[in-house]
C-alpha cells in the first residue's frame, strides 16, 4: 500500500481516517518490533532528512533525529543560525537546495505559510514539526498513547481545557477524523481559530464526532476520559506572558477541578510544561501518560517517515482504533 508515498504532512486534515490508522498501527508496530522484541530493522538505510527549526524544541528534534537513526537513515539538523534561510536567500531557494539532498524536509517554523511555500517548492515529502497554527506529529503521539492506555481512540471521551491553539487546532483535526467526542474549554478570546473549527466541525459531522466548545473547564471536563492542556504561553507570545497569566486564571488542571467534573481521566500534556497549567500531584501522578506520551512521539515520526519514503505493511495484526 503506497498511498502514504511522497505525501506531504502539514496536517491532519489532508489525511482520511485510514490514512491516520495506517500511521498509528505502523508506529505501534515498529515500537513492538524494535523496542520489545529488539529487532535491528533498518529500511532507511542510506536516507536522509534535513530538520530545519527556526524555534527550539527537544521533543520534535530528538525524535525524528533518533527515530530515523533507529530506522538506518541520517537527519541533519539546521537551527535559526545555522543556515542562510530567511536570512540570505528566500525560502523557494532554500527549499530547491535541501530537496536536492535530503529525502525528507521537517520544519518547525513560525508562520504556516511557510510550510506551504515549502512543501510547493520542494520536490521531497515535507513535514510540519510545528507551526503557528498546527501540530499534527503532536496528536499522532497522543493517539498512540490513548490507544494504548484505553485498548481504543473512538469512544474515548476527551477535553481539552486551555488555549486554543496549534496543539488544539490538530487536536480537533484529529478527532474529527476519527470520530472521537471533544469538550475544548477555553478562556474567552482565546478560542480556537475559526476557519479550523468550522472545517473540524464539518468533518465531524460526517463522522458523528461529538464537539462542544465553552468556557469553563469543569463543564468541559465532565466524566471526560482523558484532559489534554498544554502551556499557556506558546513559543513566540512571550511578551503576552503576563496578559496571559491573568487571563488564564481558573484554567489550572487541579484536582479540585477535576473533583468537581467527576470521572475517571487520563493526563496528557506535548511538553515543555509550566506550573501554571497543571499541579504537580497531577503531572507526576499516576493519571499521567506524559512520558510515554513523549516517548510515542518518536514512533510515530518514525511511521510517518517511513511511510513517506516507502510501502510498509506493519507485522503486527491492525488494533483497534
Ligand atoms: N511537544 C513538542 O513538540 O516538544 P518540543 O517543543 O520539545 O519539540
Ligand atoms: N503550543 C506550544 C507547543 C510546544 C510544543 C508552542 O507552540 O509553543
């Protein structure tokens, strides 16, 4: 099955409901071949990415430089100083260089636009390691994680109570695609954008996906089987840190909180994590799933490169999703 081949991934809305299973069961697949049963499995040797990123990251560097290691493949990576994009020479120029030499472009960028200059530009598949408005290799690792905790991803309830952000916007993409119930609680004039909650809202029509959107937390996290937040203070709204201090009051994932909405829940958080959003008791407690949430990240760039650069039909029988 080739239909992954050669696509670019910017977001989760360019990809159908099999195409996102397909991901996850190749990710679940490679993690049970390589890291429970050892298996050395090398299909990418002698490929090669470049990781262009114009912010920092731990999570999304680390995991596509060591996944494609693990997958015999090579990633170079590029930070804000290291090249003359944006800089010395346009990002049409830049990306017609790299595609001549990488099998695969990642870019964690500022604006969104630029992945799609990018991904116009060059002739090698191109994957969005963040942007302003998404992050679709975040929820293909959350995915995983909820699939692996709950034996299923449709039919777990989730809220996520926070910004209405990147994270948020792929969030909605993802579980309007696999018809999954989402409550977002944001605080007001920090909702999701728009244009993306009226196309998520469309596709979850067709896929009977429940979506509701407030402001108030308890309400979205009631009898929710799994709250997601992430920081309040993106990567280039820093100078907002203090506006968004206040306005987020109320917002913290507590126990008192989740008291009130009842249930039994799971925690997912993309990391890096502030106070702020969420109490220690919670973070480090035995609710959370933040480690293997950020270990997931790796599988499943992994499946998402692998996919790009070549047929995979994974070993393992297909799991629920
Ligand atoms: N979750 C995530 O994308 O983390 P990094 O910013 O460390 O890549
Ligand atoms: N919303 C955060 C996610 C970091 C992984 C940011 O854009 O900075």
């Amino acid at each position: 099955d080739n239909r992954l081949v050669g696509r670019d991934f910017l977001s989760l809305k360019n990809f159908s409901s099999d195409d996102i299973k397909q991901l996850l069961w190749t990710a679940i697949d490679l993690k049970t071949r390589i890291k429970e049963n050892g298996e050395v499995f090398q299909p990418l040797k002698g490929k090669t990415a470049a990781l262009i990123f114009q912010k920092r990251s731990t999570r999304t560097r680390l995991s596509t430089e060591l996944g494609l290691a693990k997958l015999g493949g090579h990633a170079c990576f590029l930070g804000p100083d290291d090249i003359h994009l944006g800089v010395n020479e346009s990002v049409k120029d830049s990306a017609r260089v790299l595609a001549g030499m990488a099998d695969i472009i990642l870019a964690r960028v500022f604006g969104h636009d630029f992945l799609e200059i990018l991904a116009d530009e060059a002739k090698v598949p191109v994957i969005n390691g963040l942007s302003d408005l998404l992050h679709p290799l975040q929820i293909l690792a959350d995915f995983m994680t909820l699939q692996e905790n709950f034996g299923y991803i449709r039919g777990v309830k989730i809220a996520w109570i926070g910004d209405g952000n990147n994270i948020c916007h792929s969030l909605m993409y993802g579980c309007a695609k696999l018809g999954v119930d989402l409550n977002v609680a944001t605080p007001a004039s920090y909702e999701p954008n728009h244009a993306i909650t009226v196309e998520a809202m469309k596709i979850a029509g067709k896929t009977g996906a429940s979506f509701n959107f407030g402001n108030d937390p308890v309400a979205a996290a009631y009898r929710a089987d799994a709250i997601i937040t992430d920081t309040w203070v993106s990567m280039g709204q820093e100078e907002e840190k203090q506006k968004r201090l206040k306005d987020f009051t109320g917002y913290q994932i507590n126990r008192k909180m989740l008291k009130e909405a009842g249930g039994n829940w799971v925690f997912l958080h993309c990391l890096p994590r502030k106070q702020e959003e969420v109490t220690d008791d919670i973070f480090y407690g035995e609710e959370s799933l933040v480690w293997q949430e950020a270990e997931n990240r790796m599988w499943t760039v992994m499946a998402v490169m692998l996919h790009q650069l070549q047929p995979y039909r994974p070993t393992i029988p297909m799991p629920k999703f």
